[in-house]
C-alpha cells in the first residue's frame, strides 16, 4: 500500500485525529484511543522495514520467523494485526474488533509486550464507524519512522495532555515532562551505569531520553537496569509499549499501584533517580497511614501536608550508597513552612542536597506554574570515578550547595513556550560540573544573576530556605523586582500557613470531641 504525502506537522495531524473522536468519547480518552492507533501504526511501519531488509538480503524464506524481527528489536506482527490489513478493512462494521484482535496478537506474539496493550478497548468503546475510519485515515497520514529520535508516545502524550489539562492534567497534576529538561537533569547527574529509577514514570520519557543520553555519550545500554512506578493502569500500559517499542527492558512492578500505598520496589537501591512527580499532590494518604512508613525513618516528622517531601524522601530512601537523584518540584517545596520546614531542615543537615535550579516560567505544555529542579547526592566526599572510560576526580564538596537561577536562560519555541537549548544546556552541566572537580578553582566561579556556591552556614542564616534568589547576586535589585515571583512567593508562604491554620482547627475539633463536645 502506498504511503500518502504528509503535508500537515504531527500536531496538526494529532488534532484532526481528536477532532474525529468528539462526541464519541470522552476527552480524557483521546490520548489512550490515539496513542494505541499510532503503536499499531509504528510498529507495523518497522516490521515492514525488517520485511523488506530481509528480502534484499535474500531470505524470503524467512520472513514469518519472529526470531527474525525480534533479533533487531522489532515486533513480528502476524498478517491480521499489520497496518495494511487494518486499512483495508477501515471500512467495515467490525473495525474495532479488527483493532482489538490485532493488538491481542501482537501481545501473544511478542513476550515483551505482556500487560502492555489495551484489552477489548475499542469494541468497548461503542465508537461510531464511520467516525473511527476516518480517525484511521488520520493517523494513516502519519509516518512514524520519518525522525526516529523523536520520542513519539511521549510527544503525543504531552500534546493530548496540554490540549485536554482541564480534564486531566492540572486536575490531578500529571505532567509530561519536557524533552530539554531531561536531557539536563541526564547531563548533570550522568546515568552512565547501574540502576536508573522514577518513582512516577508516566509514559516512560524519561527513561526513552535517559538512554538516547547513553547514546549520545557512546555508553552501553546494557549497563543500565530500569525501574519505574506509575498509579494510573492507562499511562502504566503506555509506559510498557513506549519502552517495549524500542527494545528497552524495565521492570515498572507487578502492576499500576500508588508509590505511597503499595510500593512496587521495597527493596531497590538505585544509582540514579530521575522524576518528575505530581506537584502539590493533596490527598495522597489517608489522616493516619503511613505515618510510621520506613521511608521516612529516623525524620523529625513524617510528611503530612501535599506530597511534595514525601517524594524527596521516597527518592532518599531508594538511593545506593554513592546514589544521585534529579528530579523536578514546585517551587513551594523550597520554602514551605510547618513539617515541611522540619524535613528540609534534616535533609540540608544530613548533607544530601547539593545543587537547587530554579526554571524559566511557560517550560510545560501542560501548567504555568513555577518549578526547580533538586539535585539530591549520597556522596558528596572526594572520589574517584570512572565515567565511559573519563576518569572523574571529585572532591569533597561537603555542607556546600550549587544554586543556579535559570530564569533568565533558554529560547522560544512554539510561540508561547521556553525550553533549553543544547548549548544552554551544556553551559549549564559545564558549570555543574566543573564545581565537582578537584581543579574547581581553576574552572568555577560565581555568576551574577546565574550561579553560586553557598555553604551550609549561609543556608543556616537563611533559616533553611533554598530559594536560589536568596543566595545569587543581582546586579541591581530595585530595577530587577520581579513582581511575578515576589507573589509566587507570597502566594506560597500563605497556602503554608491556610494548611497549619486548617490542622490546628482539626485539632481543636478533636480536643473538644474528646471531651464530649461537639463543635
């Protein structure tokens, strides 16, 4: 069958694909509905390279031998689960069964995929024919192997999630986290081996972009092991077909589980950690769980307030002995109040914490909120390591802290959003770096309105606020106020003191019910 000319990008595409669905399904289910269509469609364009590669090879006779395709990371798709089966029968009444019964195979056929793909998703949908032809005519027009370093299920992932935040995103606060801040938290903490783990992994991207860092640096992508948690059962079967569909191995637990209620990965230590958890998670424990949790063992107070800390300390208590973590928060969680200030306090004091980004604003498609990104290390002692044949020599970077302020950095893209560059990218784990080093003094210095290095007795004087503005130098405060961020961080202060305002009231309540006396 021959491919039609794309003329349209791949969002054009995608929104004429959702526009298809309206009044069919519900929005939260476009992006499942349309991601399926496109694995289908992915991995029925590289099966149909493999095909063709082993023609001109001279080996006909071994075309429906999966071991043939498997052997180069490619699914063997049975003729009844192909894409051009699919479109040639696009027009009959039992389409969606087609689907369904494609996507079953595949899974039969190929072990990696087991628990990946939708069950009966389609037939149960009750789509309209007519409207789900036209939706795979839509994605038909899309040529899935046209820039294969692109990380499709992820792209589509963020785009459905932006168009449809109203009815997902924001509401439960997940977000796909964008390409360029992955590439630098993979440049500065550098997951060249051992165990990589994200406690909230969403559709795998960070995994996907974890490994094309691997690829880009000559490393070997048998080095790494993989391991994520993801609650929601959906985003947990596009995670399985977004690493399966490019040969990575990963062990994201037994099923879809909550990180806080059923851990998957009790007993991981991991080398590195990479996340980008749900910011200001509310509700995520009920008023007495998880209060003696060993995750937050030998701490003041356990976390209480939204999940914020509750991460970090789930992202601690994962990390091997000379563990780096680098994972994204809402900046609230850099000087919240109440039990979050006990925690934090401990964390700085337990000499964990040794670097603080904060971000340019309108980086996510899917929340303007403002966000910084933590760089959380077991080890900050002197020691020699050997990176991909680079011998690193660090040195003893003890009670000190990077703060860096981004605010100023990055370059537009899409109109309305930022992101990072490759160069402002490698200025940035440049300068991370070179402050590692035993050779520091030579190749690091403080920065005006960029960098600096702080000590564990000015953070102290700061009353443990890691704010990155209160430690950077401005070159002139009163022409550089920034009235966004001052209410930001007005904003923050006052949801602190509305929660403990709230637990008080509660403990008031529980006082006078104790003696017989309701308020």
């Amino acid at each position: 069958m021959a491919k039609k000319l794309v003329t349209k990008s791949t969002e054009e595409i995608l929104w004429d694909a959702a526009n298809k669905l309206r009044g069919s399904v519900e929005p939260s289910e476009y992006k499942h509905v349309v991601l399926s269509l496109i694995f289908l469609k992915f991995a029925s364009d590289k099966f149909d390279r493999r095909r063709e590669a082993l023609i001109a090879e001279g080996k006909e006779a071994f075309l429906e031998i999966p071991e043939f395709y498997q052997a180069e990371n490619v699914f063997y798709l049975p003729e009844e689960s192909r894409w051009t089966y699919i479109m040639e029968n696009a027009k009959q009444e039992d389409i969606t069964l087609k689907v369904d019964s494609a996507l079953k195979t595949i899974e039969r056929t190929n072990k990696s995929l087991e628990g990946a793909l939708p069950d009966n998703y389609f037939s149960r949908l009750g789509l309209d024919q007519s409207k789900f032809s036209a939706l795979l005519d839509t994605i038909n027009n899309i040529d899935t192997l046209k820039d294969e370093s692109q990380d499709i299920v992820g792209r589509v992932y963020e785009y459905f999630l932006s168009k449809f935040a109203i009815a997902e995103g924001k509401g439960k606060g997940e977000f796909y986290t964008p390409k360029s801040i992955v590439n630098l938290i993979a440049e500065m903490i550098e997951p060249y081996k051992g165990k990589i783990y994200d406690p909230s992994c969403g559709s795998g991207g960070m995994f996907v972009q974890s490994l094309k860092f691997i690829e880009k640096h000559q490393g070997n992508k048998k080095d790494i092991s993989i391991y994520g948690q993801e609650l929601t059962n959906t985003t947990f079967k596009l995670a399985k077909m977004n690493l399966a569909i490019r040969g990575i191995s990963a062990n994201l637990g037994n099923k879809a589980a909550d990180t806080f209620a059923d851990d998957q990965h009790k007993e991981l230590k991991a080398d590195y950690i990479m996340a980008n958890p749900p910011f200001n998670l509310k509700d995520w424990r009920a008023e007495n769980e998880l209060t003696d949790d060993p995750r937050w063992a030998g701490y003041e107070v356990p976390p209480k307030s939204n999940a914020n800390y509750a991460w970090i300390l789930n992202m601690i208590s994962k990390l091997s002995q000379n563990g780096v973590a680098g994972f994204i928060l809402a900046n609230g969680a850099l000087s919240g109040g109440g039990e979050e200030y006990k925690i934090r306090k401990q964390i700085i004091e337990n000499d964990l914490v040794e670097a603080i980004l904060i971000l340019p604003g309108s980086m996510f498609y899917s929340t303007d909120i403002s966000v910084s990104m933590w760089i959380v290390n077991r080890n900050k002692k002197a020691r020699t390591v050997e990176l991909n044949d680079i011998t690193k020599h660090y040195r003893d970077r003890s009670n000190e802290v990077l703060f860096f302020d981004l605010r100023r950095e990055g370059v537009p893209f899409e109109k309305k959003f930022i992101e990072f560059d490759e160069e402002t990218i490698t200025k940035i784990a440049q300068t991370y770096h070179a402050w590692q080093q035993v050779d520091f003094e030579e190749n690091y210095t403080n920065i005006e309105e960029f960098c600096k290095s702080v000590s564990l007795d000015e953070i102290r004087k700061k009353d443990y606020s890691l704010v990155p503005s209160k430690f950077i130098d401005f070159k002139n405060v009163e022409e550089n106020f920034n009235f966004d961020e001052k209410m930001i961080e007005i904003t923050t202060e006052l949801s602190s003191l509305f929660e403990q305002e709230t637990a008080l009231k509660q403990d008031v309540v529980n006082v006078f019910k104790s003696l017989g006396y309701e308020l």
